[in-house]
C-alpha cells in the first residue's frame, strides 16, 4: 500500500495562528490608538478648564494643588514624626520667605540686607522652639537691631549711601520682614513646643486652608461684590461667607475629634482663624500693592511665592496660640 504523505498538513495550521496573531495585534493597535485620543481629548478638556480657572482666578490650580499637597505631606510627617523635624521644616520655609520678601522690598527700592535678614530670621526658630515665649522676643528685638547694624555699617560704602530718609526706610523693610515672617511663624513653632501643641498647629493650618479653599470655590462660583477692591480686586464678600462655614466646619470638626475640646470652642476657634487669615491676606495684598508686584516671588508654581502661601497662616499663629493658651 501506498504511504499517505503527512507533509502539507501543518501549513493551515500555521496559517491561522498567524492569522489570529495578526487580529489581535490589529485589535490591541485599534485600542491603544483608541485609548490614545480619549486622553488627548481629555487632556485638552482639562488644559482648558484649567485655562478659564486661571484666567478668572489668577493662578494655575493644578499646580497650585499638587504644591499645597506636598508642602502639607511634610507639614503632617514633621508635626506627627518629631517635633524637631518641624522646627527644620519651620526654619526652611523661614529662609526662604525672609529672603523672597527682602528681595521684593530691594526691588521696591528698599536696601534691605539679604543676608542678616535671613540668618536672623533661621536663628528665631530653634530660639522659639526651646526657650519658649520669652527667648522668641529677645531673638525677635535681636534679630531687628542686628538686620539694622548691617544696614549701618554699609554706608561706608558710597554704593550703600543714599538720604537719611531712605536709610530710615530701609531699617523699616528690615524691620517688617522680622515682625512679619520670623516673629509670627514663631508662634507655631513655640506652640509645637508645647505638650500636645502639635495637634493645635495641625489644626490652625487645616482650619486656614479650609478658608481659603472655600473663599476660593464661593468666589469662583458666586463672587459678585469686591470686599477690598483697592487692596485686593479678586476677593469678593461672597468668598469671605464660603470661608466662614468653611472655617465654622473645619474648626467644629477638629476641635471636637483633634483637640478633644467642646464643639462651642470649635465656633470660637473658627472665627478666629477667618478673623486671622483675613487680616493676613489682606496685609500682604497691600504689601504687594505698594510694592507694585503681583506675586511676591515666583518659586511655587501656581501659588507664587512662599508668602503668598503662607500670608494667611502668619497671623493666624498668633491667633492659635492665645486659643491654645485659653483652652489648651
């Protein structure tokens, strides 16, 4: 009998493996081109979003969220970790608020050293943070006359001369910038100090930043009425209401299960962190109004500069520790 030739038999096989090998990838290019402009156009839905969002608002809130996120991962890892990781955290934001204001009040036409200022405005941290209220008023007096020693000494520099009114001006500058950012941060810093203090400043800071973003949706929403159009034309009197419930929410909240106080404690401590970051902003509104700049530096992308991030919690600090020292 004649053999029956198995040779030709695998050729199909292989013909529809190939075949099937080529509807899928067909497939898997179809889907991944597919799924390639669904995020183009998702992209630009966003991008355009976040164009109008800035357009009405003054800065870019993506990058304003992811910068607000990470500063408030190391904000949490240092107050819940170590304290003294605060007080590293707390000195960091110190120098460079100190010297982006010093820099601004230059550009202004202020002659305020850099150095000094920043090397007083570091020094009041670590003061603060172990020789409580009393060393964090004699660095705070320490830290003015030395910025102010400096500034004399310069003038035995014909570049460093200039009218006896100018010279006074500068010892002012000088003098703003270590009452504004090193003396007002040290009330944080002396509160994380405290037994317990840590979980005051967590909760000032998130009652403050409850007020701004909800000043920020209202006013985006609803904002209608200037509150301080001279000071301040983006503020309207709708995003000041969006702030207080927000403050009244948040301040409620935290201080029932944060601070283990009673829920009236919480109105009060509210209305004194909107009280607060109000002035705050507006301070440094005005600040920049005179100085004729819109951000004072451009380091946080979406924020500006440190001390538009932190214009609010300044004060607010010194509100959080009389709180504290009246029911803490």
């Amino acid at each position: 009998m004649a053999e029956e030739s198995d040779g030709p038999a695998p050729a199909p096989r292989s013909g529809r493996a190939q075949s099937r090998r080529d509807e899928f990838e067909a497939r898997a290019h179809a889907t991944a081109d597919d799924l390639r402009a669904q995020f183009e156009v998702r992209r630009a839905q966003i991008e355009a979003t976040n164009e109008r969002i800035e357009a009405r608002a003054g800065r870019n809130l993506f990058a304003a969220t992811a910068i607000g996120l990470g500063l408030g991962a190391l904000l949490l890892l240092s107050l819940m970790v170590l304290k003294e990781l605060f007080m590293l955290f707390a000195g960091a934001l110190v120098a460079f608020t100190a010297f982006e204001l010093a820099s601004a009040l230059r550009f202004a036409g202020r002659n305020v050293p850099r150095l000094p200022t920043v090397l007083a405005a570091v020094a009041a941290v670590p003061v603060a943070f172990y020789l409580g209220a009393d060393g964090k008023w004699y660095a705070a007096l320490a830290g003015i006359a030395f910025v102010a020693l400096w500034r004399t000494v310069e003038l035995v520099r014909p570049s460093h001369r200039g009218s006896a009114i100018d010279f006074w001006r500068d010892i002012v500058g000088g003098t703003l910038v270590q009452v504004y950012i090193p003396f007002m941060a040290g009330f944080a810093v002396l509160l994380t100090a405290q037994d317990g203090g840590e979980r005051w400043v967590l909760a000032f800071i998130i009652t403050v930043v409850a007020a701004d973003i909800g000043a920020y949706a209202t006013g985006l929403s609803f904002g209608r009425h200037k509150m301080a159009p001279h000071i301040s034309p983006g503020k309207t009197w709708e995003g000041l209401a969006g702030a207080v419930v927000a403050t009244q929410v948040a301040g409620i909240l935290l201080t029932v299960l944060l601070l283990d106080r009673p829920w009236w404690v919480g109105v009060i401590f509210g209305l004194t962190m909107i009280f607060t970051a109000t002035i705050g902003d507006l301070t440094e509104s005005l600040i920049k109004r005179d100085l004729g700049i819109k951000d004072i530096s451009t380091w946080l992308p979406g924020h500006g500069g440190f001390l538009d991030r932190l214009d609010s919690i300044l004060p607010s600090a010194a509100g959080a520790w009389v709180l504290f020292y009246l029911f803490g």
